[in-house]
C-alpha cells in the first residue's frame, strides 16, 4: 500500500501478503502443532477448502455489492 496507494494493485498485494501470511501460519502450525490430535489433522486438511475456496463467493458478492454504493464501510 506505500508505494501502490488505494489502487487495484496495492490491493491486490495486501490481498497476496494477507493470503501468503495466512498460508504460511497454517504450514507452521501443521508441522509444529501445539498438540497433535485429530483437530490439527481436520484443519490441516481443511486448509484449501474453508480458507482459499471461499474467497470465491465472497469475491463475487463483493463486485455485486460495491456498485450499489452503500456507506457501509465509511
């Protein structure tokens, strides 16, 4: 966001960074879990559906949404 401001592109690099931050704290917490269990195991294979499939419809909704120009973010 420096160097790109509230452009397409700097949001899409915070996009990547937050995306990459996350990918990266669930591939810690999946070598080193605090207690290996069955929970870890079931997050570990969740990862791809629950947390990158979902940016889909939300994505989506997003395009529909922010056309109409609701001052729900201000």
């Amino acid at each position: 966001m420096i160097y790109a401001g509230e452009s397409a592109l700097g949001r899409i690099g915070v996009g990547l960074c937050a995306w990459g931050s996350i990918g990266g704290a669930f591939g810690f917490a999946g070598r080193h879990p605090p207690t290996p269990g069955p929970l870890f195991r079931w997050l570990g294979e969740a990862t791809m559906p629950v947390y990158v499939l979902h940016h889909i419809p939300v994505l989506m909704i997003g395009l529909w949404v922010l056309p109409l120009g609701w001052p729900l973010g201000n």
